[in-house]
C-alpha cells in the first residue's frame, strides 16, 4: 500500500504544479500494476473529487493556512481521504504511512490528521443538522469542525467539490431534487461498465465470471464490473469481447442509424469505442472513417480495432479534409465534461464560464463540418458529455437556425442526467439533413 500512496501523492502533486493535466497521465508514469495500481488510482482520483471539503475540515485545524508546500499539502488532503472515506484503510496506516512519505513538516501533518479522525464518529449522521454533521457511510458520519453554509448550493459545493456556478445552472436547467442527484454523482467513483461485442451480455458474463471477474446486469445490453478479478486480464479483453462503455456514451452511437454497406464518418473518435460500435454495424460492405485531431490518440483507434477485430472496416483518416462524404456523420464533439464530473474528476479544478462558451464556439464548428460530410437524406448526432444546455440544444439550434447550410430537422434529441451507479451524463441530437421540416430552426 505504501507504493500505492506514494504514487498518489506524486500524480496529486504534480497535478498541483501543472505538470500533468491527467491524473491517470502522471499515475501511468508510476508503472503501477495490480492492486497498488487500483489503490493508487482510487485515492487520487478520490482527494480531487472531495478536494473542497478536505480543505474545509482541514483549514479548521491549521491556524496559519494549510502548507504552501505542494507535496504537504497534497499529503494532508491525501491522508484526509483515507480517514473520511476510504473506509478499508485502518486509520493508523492512513495517518503514519502517508506521513512517512514526506520530508519535513511531519509533526505537524500529523497532529492535523490526527484531530481530522477524532473528528469521525461511530453513528449515523443526524438529518436534523446537515451543516454539522456529514454522513460518510453506514454507521459513521463526520462531525464537522467548521460548520458548512446554511444555503444548500453552497453547501453542495463544498461537499461535492463543485464550482458554485455550476450548480446555479443545474437549478436552473433541471430544478432542486436534480442538482442533488447530479451533485451526488460526481463525487461518487465512476462505474466501469462493459458493452459485448459479437455477442450478448449473458454469455461475456458467463465467460469472465470463468476467470473469476464478478459483473452485474446493468442497461441492456451493457454489464457493470461489480468485483473480483480485473476484466482487463482476460481471454475476452484479449479477443475482443467486449469493450468499456458507459451507457450514455453508447445512446449516442446507437442513436446513429447505420446499415450493412454504409459509409459513416467519425469525426472526433479517439479512442474509437463508438468507431468500433459502428464498424460492428456496417458490416459486411460498409466502412467506417475516424478521424481525431490528435495524433496519439488516432493511434488509440487503430490499437482498439485490430483487437477487436475491425481492422477492415474502420479507416483512419490523418486530417479532417480526408473524410468522405458519408451516409451517416457521428459527431461526438469536445466539450467541458459536466456530465462526467466522477469520471473526470480535474475538470471541476479549471471549468469557467467562460470554459462553457468557449467550448460551444469550437462544438458550433464541429457540427457545420460534420453537416457537410453528410449527403441529402443522411443522418448527423451531434453528441457530447456535457449536460449544459449552452453546449448542447443551443448550439444545434444556433447552427440550424444560420440558414447557409442544407436544410436539417431535428428528428430527435436527449439529454441524460448522471445518475451514481447507472450511468454518465451526456446529450445527443439526431439531424436528418436535406429534408427541410417545421424544426429545422428549432
């Protein structure tokens, strides 16, 4: 485990500095394997989701601020997770392992950590007092130092580590009892969920329980890794069975209607989970043409299509202008991730306003292009994992509503909510192009 903390405390640190952007870029930097490897992942990934309430209890008990020092800081909110939630850590070795990993400053980090586990208590949370008391699981609750706000929004922050404006919009755009579900989402650790290929859900879960990976029905047809062995050591990984997908993210490829013998773009595919959906699809006869910006990441699709097995029917295209004209576009565009806070947990740390209007000037370019691949009488889903309608209706409706491109309706669109356990959040909207109907402005 100390590896493990230490690898953590490293990707946290250079987090801090700027050096990574990732956390998974700096802990992959480690070479980690097996269970130091998923310990060291969960406690990183776990300081950044709960970093604003680790600061808050913290700041009760350092008189002068906490540390400037990176490496400390990062070690005391580091510690603090380990108290608060990573409930199979004994605390002992939560406080003196993750002391043991810093240089100096020891006495004080670890009197700090120590007043942060008195403050854990054996019991339920009082529902009465939710600026005092914070439920931190079943029989155990945090007996905060320094009260939360009164306001609920400013106490979702705090506890969810979430920017204050987001949940502004949330409220606006969804109403009281969803900013809840959404805020508790994105403090949750994200589900790892698996969609089969060439085959159904029964049989892949019969195949990997074999080797002793437990999975749970979820979605049809995706399967939720609930425990045991890691998927991704098996025969199925290996031969293609299946591939790692969240079920919103998969709405967006299913939402494309494609045919044996079509021609499909992907526009922005890395690493190609939805290029290899579609490329299942089209066969036999059919090809499926990604493209992505990055060159590293073009090189992700082509790794996952020879594994699973559709090497003949994706082509990877080295620049935008490459793209044919298809009969069907998937335009998965980049976007501020709102809706996969829990998976993405770094973005809650640099996302803005201005992150939001940003993102949608570069989506309203992205979709103008893709309505241009796409011949008379084919289909577009402009897709993203945001859950902010600026990103989302507007910009398809911003884009319809300029009158220089052919004639699209709206034959269909959604946005799902993140919900803990079930699924990510995320929009998609189907356009039929060159059929001009009563929404094409929207």
């Amino acid at each position: 485990m100390a590896s493990a903390r230490a690898a953590a405390l490293h990707a946290l640190a250079e987090l801090e500095r700027g050096a990574a952007e990732r956390l998974r870029t700096a802990l992959d930097r480690e070479q980690l394997t097996g269970r130091d490897q998923a310990l060291a992942f969960e406690l990183a990934h776990g300081v950044v989701r709960r970093e604003r309430l680790l600061d808050h209890v913290l700041s009760a008990f350092a008189h002068r601020g906490l540390p400037k020092d990176r490496v400390q800081r990062s070690a005391l909110r580091l510690g603090a997770y380990q108290l608060l939630f990573a409930t199979g850590i004994p605390a002992h070795a939560a406080v003196h392992e993750t002391v043991d990993l810093v240089r100096s400053n020891k006495g004080f980090l670890n009197a700090m950590l120590r007043a942060v586990g008195n403050c854990v208590l054996p019991r339920a949370a009082d529902p009465a007092r939710p600026t005092a008391e914070l439920a931190l699981g079943p029989g155990r609750c945090l007996a905060l130092p320094t009260p939360l706000p009164e306001l609920e929004l400013e106490r979702l922050a705090i506890v969810h580590s979430l920017p204050y404006f987001l949940l502004q919009r949330w409220r606006r755009d969804f109403g009281d009892a969803s900013v809840r579900q959404i805020a508790a989402a994105a403090s949750e650790p994200a589900a790892v969920f698996l969609r089969p290929i060439g085959g159904g859900a029964e049989a892949l879960a019969a195949e990997l329980a074999a080797e002793g990976v437990v999975c749970a029905p979820a979605t049809p047809p995706y399967l939720r890794w609930s425990g045991g062995s890691s998927p991704f050591g098996t025969a199925a990984f290996r031969q293609g069975r299946f591939v790692v997908q969240d079920p919103t993210a998969g709405a967006a490829a299913d939402a494309l209607p494609v045919q044996p013998g079509d021609t499909v773009v992907d526009l922005c595919a890395a690493p190609g989970t939805k290029t290899m959906l579609l490329a299942e699809r089209v066969r036999p006869g059919g090809r499926v043409h990604a493209f992505d910006i990055d060159p590293e990441r073009r090189a992700r699709i082509a790794t996952n299509a020879a594994r699973l097995g559709f090497a003949a029917q994706v082509q990877i295209a080295n620049t935008a202008p490459e793209l044919p004209i298809a009969d069907a576009v998937l335009a998965d565009v980049p976007c501020s991730n709102s809706g996969v806070l829990g998976r993405r947990v770094e973005v809650r740390r640099r996302i803005t306003g201005t992150t939001l209007a940003r993102m949608a000037a570069e989506q309203r370019t992205l979709l103008r292009f893709a309505i241009g691949r796409c011949r008379p009488g084919g289909t577009v889903v402009y897709a993203t994992c945001s859950i902010d309608r600026e990103e989302n209706e507007a910009v398809v409706r911003t884009v319809l509503g300029r009158g220089d491109l052919p004639p699209c309706t709206i034959e269909a669109e959604l946005c799902t909510l993140p919900l803990p356990g079930v699924c990510d959040g995320g929009y998609w909207a189907r356009l039929r192009v060159g059929l001009p109907g009563p929404s094409a402005a929207g």
